[in-house]
C-alpha cells in the first residue's frame, strides 16, 4: 500500500462509506480510496467505477471490503494516481455492497440473540418473584417467566430445560405450553441442519387461538403464549425490557 497520497481529502461522519464509494462508482472513478478508522487502515482500488482489489491489515479482495465498510468513521483521501495491477474483485459493485449490508445485518442479529439469551440467563439468577395478586392464588414459577408475564399481551411464559422439563411450574398451562416450545425449538434446529444454518435461536407461529414465541437461551427455552390481534415486533420488544436486569 502506498504512504504517499495526494488529492482530496475528508471525514466520514454522518456520511456512509457505502455512499461514497457508490459515488465514485456512478463517477466512473479510477484511482484509490484510502480509508483510515483509528489505528486501522484500508485502500479501495477502482477502474472505471468497478472495485477490482481491497486492502485491509491482513485481509484482501472482498473481506477487505467487508472489513472497511463495518467502520463507522474515519478519514478517507482520493488517489486518481494510485493503480494497481492486482485484481481480487471480480462482482460488481452493487453486489459488494449488498453482500456486504447483509452481512452486517446477520452479524447485527447474532449479536442482539446471543443478548437477549444472556438476559434470560441473568433474569433467571436474579430470581426476581412476580409481585403477588391478592384476588388470585400465587403460582410457583421461574423469574424469567414472571417478568414475562407481567406484560399485558402475553397470556402465559414458561422457561423449560433442554429437555422440556418446566422450571419452577408444575400447573398444566405450564406443561402444555412447555411441549409446544419445545417442539418448535427441536424442529426449527432440524430444519436449520438440513439448510446448514444451524441452530435455531429465536421462533414466532401465529395459530388462530394465540400467537407462540420460543427464544433459546444456553441452557434453557423461553416459550411465550401472546394473545392472537397483538402486533409480534410490538410485543417483543416489551419481552426484550422486561428482560434487561434494573428495568
């Protein structure tokens, strides 16, 4: 990679490198876009608009690319001079970028279910009880499940062991709702073998009578009945805050 660099320079800030990039493509841009995050640094190589190599550390070609585009600022110059005889790249720019985003995104999600099954975990130790109700008998049931259920969507939440095994609950709604849980988990990891995505971290099913949610944490599931008619994204976002230990 070359150190001397001339022609314009600037921040990425408020500004995606995704959008830059697409500008010199639409431009027909030949040179190089050298981008440096804190102590990293990278260079894009065009030809008539067209990416045909990337450097990053030890990374070339399209994980180059893919590891730039990941920072979220930076400095970038513009090097019309800067040439190369390597060529790494050989899609289009459209697909880099959209491999790229979506790669970002599986990333963005692993991270949020990898979370949210800490959060059930840390629920659990906390054992914080659901507050009593004075009209109704208190039921016996695990702290995840009772800060589930204070949500007013949710009409009944069971963790279950690997297993199936109910946590802390021996009433019947536990036990049915336990067998349903467990039956999505073990078929979507099935399904997930099969299409060699793995296991299966997090399920919905809409029924005509209620709504199932299964969330798969390391050593237990969640299984959560919800009212049929309640908006899922709506509800689970009220899951996830009931979940995060002070809330």
């Amino acid at each position: 990679m070359a150190e001397a660099i001339s022609g314009f320079q600037g921040e990425i800030a408020g500004l995606s490198l995704a959008d830059v990039i697409q500008l010199k493509g639409h431009n027909r841009y030949s040179g190089c876009i050298t981008v440096e995050y804190q102590h990293h640094r990278g260079a894009i190589y065009f030809v008539d608009g067209e990416i045909i190599h990337a450097e990053q550390a030890s990374y070339s070609g399209e994980d180059a690319i893919y590891q730039i585009i990941k920072w979220p600022g930076g400095n970038f110059s513009l090097a019309p001079e800067m040439t190369t005889n390597v060529c790494t790249i050989h899609c289009s720019l459209n697909f880099l970028l959209l491999e790229a985003h979506r790669r970002m995104d599986e990333e963005n999600n692993a991270h949020q279910e990898e979370s949210f099954a800490d959060v059930i975990e840390s629920s659990e130790r906390r054992k914080e009880p659901r507050p009593p109700d004075p009209e109704t008998p208190q039921r016996t049931m695990s702290a995840a499940a009772a800060r589930v259920m204070q949500i007013e969507a949710v009409t009944y939440a069971v963790l279950l062991d690997k297993q199936g095994h109910p946590v802390q609950d021996e009433s019947m709604e536990a036990e049915s709702l336990a067998a349903k849980a467990l039956f999505l988990a073990q078929s979507g990891n099935t399904l997930g073998d099969f299409l060699g995505l793995g296991d299966l971290k997090s399920a919905a099913v809409q029924t005509q009578h209620f709504d199932l949610l299964m969330y798969d944490s390391k050593q237990h599931y969640l299984g959560i009945a919800v009212a049929s008619g309640n908006k899922l994204d709506a509800v689970e976002n009220e899951i996830r805050t009931a979940l995060v230990p002070g809330r």
